[in-house]
C-alpha cells in the first residue's frame, strides 16, 4: 500500500503548499514512478502539535498486524517539514517507519529512504538538527537564568492567581482565592487530630461551598498542594535549587507562608 500525507497548519496557508497543491504533486510524483497510490491523508493541524490525529492514525496503521497481508510500503510527502514541528521530530518519524520497513518520499527534499544516497543526505539532517535543538536549548537556558538573576520567574506558567500585564506579572481577581487557602489551611494545620487528607477534603468542601474554581474547573488535592509549597506568593522565586527575591508583587506574608511550613 502507498499512502500519501499533506498538513497545513491554517486555512490561510499559502496555496504553495495549500493541501490540494500538495495532494496534485504527491499523485503527479506517483503517476510519473509508476506508482498506485491509495489514498493521500490530510489534515489541519499545527506542526507544533506532537498529537496529530491523522498522522498518528497513520502510525497505527503501521503497526496494525492485521494489515499485514496489505502493508503501508511507502509514504510520500510534499516536503519534510509536513512530518513534524521541527527537522528533528520529522527524522525521527523516518526513524520510525524504517523500523517498521516503511518507505518515505520527501519529493521537495529529493529524498527517497531507499536510495542510498538518501541515508547520507538524513544523517546531514539529523546532525544539524541535533546543533540546533543544542544552540536552542542553551539560549532558552541562559535566558531563564537572565531572567532569575533579575528576579522574574524564568519559567513560561504563571502561579495561580497571578496575571501578565504588558511586560509584568501582577495578581488578579483569583489572588483572593489564594490568600483564602493560605489562611484556611493555616487554621487547619493547626489541627493535629486531622490527617493531611482530611484537612486538604475539608478545604476542598469550603472552596466548593463558595464556588472558588481552579481556571474554571473544581479544585483538586494537587492544586492545593502546588499553591501553598509555591513561593511566589510570598515574594520568593526558586529555581534549580537556588532562591531568590521576586520583583512581583506578593499575594501573602512570609510570615502566613512560613506558619505553615515550619
């Protein structure tokens, strides 16, 4: 069986590569080979969702045992970077299809993994690949730990609670919820006669009693776990091990904080 796939992240897509110009050159590429063409699976989705639908229907087939009487033998492309978010992850789909003795056609890219000369072009790919996802992940890192020493969280989630504003995090409306926790939780600690669980379900039930969500969702155990070991909210940031002050302002006192940690 021979199967193509196309992907464009919008419908706005240029046509250069709109899904229709890309099903017109996989099936002139296999009418030009020779080739019977089953069938040419599309999509619409981000190449920065690892979780594709389609794509991920495609790998199933492809370990199916009952199709083994008629096996997905090739998978032709319009251009590598249909295959994946980045070169990285499109090589590491070609990885996975030769395992399984599964060809791939990358017609811009003149790649055929059949053809020797093919291996050596991918092992070129996969090398550059590699140095960028290194460069990358070193500028990210140097970044993150700029932004530490300046006493701005170096991570992309902002604590509940907390909201971006321009090129600032401040609290918003949630940040009462948050202090309500803290203090409930202080007054429940105190309480030596009730387990960890039975403290955290009785703050669960108050929340609920007062309709306090978590980002539009019932509060769970771990929420509660997460806010009051979170720092932040006293105006301490942690990182790697390390602690510094934090330039934001504070939701609870460091003394409620320490309350009820020591």
């Amino acid at each position: 069986m021979i199967i193509g796939y196309s992907r464009i992240s919008t419908q706005r897509q240029s046509e250069g590569t709109s899904l229709d110009n890309q099903k017109q050159k996989i099936t002139e590429y296999c009418n030009l080979h020779d080739l019977q063409l089953t069938n040419v699976f599309s999509e619409i989705d981000s190449g920065g969702n690892d979780d594709r639908k389609v794509l991920t229907e495609i790998k199933n087939m492809i370990e199916n045992p009952f199709l083994k009487e008629t096996p997905i033998k090739s998978i032709i492309v319009f251009k590598l970077d249909r295959l994946g978010r980045t070169m990285l992850g499109s090589l590491q789909f070609i990885d996975f299809c030769k395992q399984n003795n599964v060809n791939v056609v990358s017609i811009q890219d003149n790649i055929d993994t059949n053809e020797p000369k093919s291996e050596l072009i991918l092992n070129i790919l996969l090398s550059i690949a590699t140095e960028e996802r290194r460069v990358i992940r070193e500028r990210l890192s140097m970044g993150r730990d700029f932004k530490f020493k300046n006493n701005q969280i170096p991570y992309p989630k902002i604590p509940f609670g907390y909201s971006r504003k321009k090129k600032t995090i401040i609290p918003d409306e949630n940040s009462e919820i948050v202090k309500y926790i803290f203090k409930k939780w202080n007054l429940l600690s105190k309480m030596k006669h009730l387990s960890k669980t039975k403290r955290t379900q009785r703050l669960l039930n108050l929340l609920s009693r007062r309709d306090y969500t978590f980002n539009g969702k019932d509060f769970q155990w771990w929420n509660i776990r997460d806010i009051i070991n979170n720092k932040m909210y006293c105006g301490e940031i942690s990182w790697k091990g390390m602690t510094t002050d934090s330039s934001y302002p504070t939701i609870i006192s460091k003394r409620l904080y320490n309350s009820i940690h020591n």
